[in-house]
C-alpha cells in the first residue's frame, strides 16, 4: 500500500528563516579581512575583496567628489581601521556608532575601499 504524507506545515516557515539569515549575514561567501595580516603588509592584500563587520568611530574626511573616510571599529578585535566610503554612497546617513557590515577591497597604498555597505 503506497504511502503519502501531507505536505510539511513548516516550509515556508524554513524559507522566511533562511531568507531572514541570509538579510542578516550578508557577504556570507566572502572571507573576512585578516586584520593582523593587514596591519602587517597591506600591499601583500591589495586587488582583494573582504568583508568586515564595525561600528563608525568618526568622519574623518570628505570630498563630494572621491567620498567621505570614517575610522571604524573592527568588532571581532581592538582595532580601529579607516575606510573610504565613496562619493556612490554619499546618500547613505552614517553617523558615529552605527553598526556596519561592509563589502571592501585593499586598493592601492592598502587604502581599504568600500564596495558595499549594509546596516546591521
């Protein structure tokens, strides 16, 4: 006698939890930035892409043209890093103590620039 089962009440509650995740952790598939690797030789990284979760210390410049540089608290250590948020993402409000997870690359000189940014 052939068997069947009702379909699971559960499945859409699976895909709103995955897709509630995926909201929460996202760049999941990127390595996070070895700090210490970078403090050490930045040059040794450039052309690659990272993430990195922090919170906005302070603005520390801004250009309208090239984009603002805030310091930023890495959260996983205690170290303070500056990163060059571009002039795409001038519309963004970012103010001092707002939690970030970021899509950044080692550019030139280890200037770490953003390529994406999402609040947390």
């Amino acid at each position: 006698m052939a068997r069947w089962s009702r379909p699971s009440r559960h499945r859409g509650h699976r895909r709103r939890l995955a897709a509630v995740q995926k909201h929460q952790r996202p760049y999941r598939t990127l390595t996070s930035l070895d700090v210490s690797a970078y403090l050490n030789s930045a040059d040794s990284l450039r052309g690659n892409v990272y993430k990195l979760n922090g919170t906005v210390a302070n603005q520390l410049a801004w250009a309208p043209n090239k984009g603002r540089l805030y310091s930023v608290d890495v959260n996983e250590r205690d170290d303070i890093l500056a990163l060059l948020i571009p002039a795409e993402f001038n519309s963004l409000n970012i103010q001092k103590g707002q939690h970030y997870f970021f899509k950044i690359e080692v550019g030139d000189k280890g200037i770490l620039r953003v390529r994406d940014i999402r609040k947390v």
